[in-house]
C-alpha cells in the first residue's frame, strides 16, 4: 500500500511546506491547518484572499497569537469567529 508519508523517510515539516504552495485550495486548506506547518507559510497565507485559508490559520493551534488577534477581527464572520474561539483555548 502507497503512504502519502512515511515517518521514517519522509520530513513532515518540508510536505507541509511544500503543500502551502499547491495549486489546490483544499490541499493548502489542509495543511495550514497542521500545527507543524512552517510559521513563515502561515503568516504568508493570512494575508490571503481566500476566506478558507484565513480560517485554516484561525483555527490552527500553532497560529501566532498576533495572526488569530488579528483574524478575530476579520471582515468574514466564519474567519472571526473561529479565531476568536481559539483565542479563548489558547
């Protein structure tokens, strides 16, 4: 059976990379939403215009807190309430 990842071969930290920058919105979705992905990626990725990628970092653990501070107070309700949300956990 083909692994996407193979622990033992595989660095997660460069996938993760390497997916923040795929053309497929989901894939980029997904991995801005994994606490391991790079800080540098996701601080990129908040300043995207695409309101599922905002989110993603809004709900993503590892988020600075300036970075959820600041998609709390984002102009779509989903992202603002998600961030805000997870101002309260962490």
């Amino acid at each position: 059976m083909n692994q996407l990842y193979n622990s033992e071969k595989d660095d997660l930290i460069t996938i993760l990379s390497e997916y923040t920058q795929s053309p497929v919105l989901f894939v980029r979705f997904v991995a801005l939403m994994h606490p391991d992905t790079p800080v540098t990626f996701v601080e990129e990725a908040s300043q995207s215009l695409f309101w599922l990628e905002r989110y993603a970092i809004a709900v993503n653990p590892a988020a600075p807190r300036k970075l959820r501070e600041k998609l709390a107070e984002d102009a779509n309700r989903i992202v603002n309430a998600a961030a805000r949300a997870n101002l309260l956990i962490m």
